[in-house]
C-alpha cells in the first residue's frame, strides 16, 4: 500500500465534493471544506473510525468490497477508482469487477432521489447503491455476499425475502426474474456467472426450474407495482426503469400517483429515509 499517497487522494477526494453534491443537509457551522469524514463513511456503509484510519494512513489494507464502498461514496470516476485500487495495493481491478462501479453522473441522479425509493442493478440484478428512501421501503441490499447479492437467487432461495410483494405481484415478479436472467445467461456463456446462478436455483428452488422451462422472454418495462409495507401498509407504485448502457446498469425508480393514500405513505418512507440518512444508523455497519 502506498499509504501516502492514499491518503492525501482520500483526502483531496473528499474535500472536493459539497454535502449538496451526495444529497446531504449542509447543516450550520460547517467548517470543514467539503465533506467530513463521518459523512463518507455513512455513504460507504462503514464505520467512522474505520474511514478515519484509512485517510490516517493508519489503517489496515482495505478490501476490494470496501474500497469500491469509498469509490462510490467519494462519487470517483473509473479512472480514479482504478488509482484507488493502486493505492490500496490490489492492482487494477478485472474488467469483470467493474459491474460494482457506479457512475458518478448516475450517481448524482440518485442523490436528487433521497425521497424517493430509488435503487441501481447491474445487469446480473446485483443491487450496487440505493437511495435512503429504497433502504427504509426495502431494507439494505447491498451488503449481501456470494449468489445472495442477486435478487433472483434471494428471491427464489429464500421466500421470506418476498414478504414486500402482494398478489397478484408475486407471480409476475418470479417470471420477470427468470427472464431477466435467462437473457443475462444467454448472453454470456453457459461458463458465466449468470449461468452458475442459474445451475444453481434449479437444483434448490422447483418453482424456479418450472418456470425456466417455460423459456419465457418478458422484455422489463414500466408498470404499476402492488406492495404491502410492514410500516405503511399496502400501497401501489410506478416502476421506471433507467438504463445506462455504458455501465450496462440499470436504475430503478419507484413513484406514485400525485395526491393519492399511496403518495402520502411514500412521502412518510421519505422522511424515514431522510431520517437514516442524517443519523447514520441504518446505513452504516461497524467495520474495524
């Protein structure tokens, strides 16, 4: 590691961007220019201490996970994440590790959206940033190791994860999975990873080799979503659907129609967004 050098860019990355630019509160008596270290590390999802550390040039080598956390997080471009990864000692990362790299303009898009339950996928439906309002309507997504990051594999693998969801959602959403996947195996080789995640929901989940073998293609599109929240209750939303080819992510977008009991329970998921996002609890986890 090349502890220096790490962290003065830490440092001179996070001095750059304004609490504005992440979709943060400037709050009063800011002193500091651009962010403060504990608001990083909210964004990463780690701890204070351990982001201190690390721009200390005191801390232990960070791993991949973690510093592609901070790349999000500091809003970095492919080219700045990839010096970071040189920094770190971990050398430029494979292409095939890039599909975690969030645009910075897709991410600014995210940061106006903290009200609203936003969240993006890479093409194998691996959940790479979310907004405050997706965490509080959702849960967090993001820190799901192994076949568990993608939602098909927890969809299927675990049942409970679909408790969000109400008929006549349910079914739908299980061949839009399949299908999202099918065309993300097909695409990359019977030796990809989409097609392990494949072999292995077949042998675990029935109900997933009886879709399969209906060999459906259901093109995503946007559409009315059935919900049933264990804060708000039921309520129905709009499903938008961004893509960003060059990433080849996609960003999901969830709104509901102007005045109705749908729009007001949204509203109140915003605020309980707002709300994590300022404290800090439900983002960060206490990495040392």
């Amino acid at each position: 590691m090349e502890y220096a050098d790490l962290s003065d860019f830490l440092r001179k990355r996070r001095e750059a961007l304004q609490p504005e630019d992440v979709g943060m509160p400037r709050g009063r008596r800011r002193r500091t220019p651009g962010l403060r270290r504990e608001e990083v590390a909210v964004l990463a999802s780690m701890s204070t201490d351990y982001y201190s550390r690390l721009e200390g040039g005191r801390g232990p080598q960070p791993s991949v996970e973690m510093l592609g956390a901070i790349a999000r997080a500091l809003r970095l471009t492919l080219e700045e994440r990839d010096y970071l990864f040189v920094l770190a000692g971990h050398g430029v990362p494979p292409r095939t590790t890039r599909a975690c790299h969030v645009d910075p303009g897709m991410l600014r898009i995210m940061d106006r959206l903290q009200d609203t339950p936003a969240l993006l996928l890479n093409r194998c439906g691996e959940t790479v940033a979310q907004t405050p309002a997706h965490v509080a309507f959702a849960g967090e997504q993001t820190n799901f190791e192994g076949m568990e990051r993608t939602e098909a594999y927890r969809w299927f693998a675990h049942p409970e994860s679909r408790a969000l969801y109400r008929d006549p959602e349910l079914s739908k959403h299980s061949r839009l999975l399949v299908s999202m996947l099918r065309q993300v195996a097909t695409a990359d080789g019977p030796k990809s990873y989409a097609a392990s995640i494949v072999t292995a929901l077949q042998a675990l989940s029935p109900e997933f080799a009886e879709i399969w073998e209906a060999h459906e293609v259901i093109p995503p599109h946007s559409r009315t979503k059935h919900f049933n929240h264990p804060v708000v209750g039921e309520f129905d939303l709009y499903c938008e659907v961004i893509n960003n080819a060059d990433q080849q992510q996609t960003l999901v977008v969830f709104t509901a129609e102007p005045g109705s009991e749908s729009a007001e329970k949204l509203r109140l998921l915003g605020v309980l967004g707002s709300q994590s996002m300022s404290s800090g609890q439900d983002l960060s986890r206490e990495l040392i």
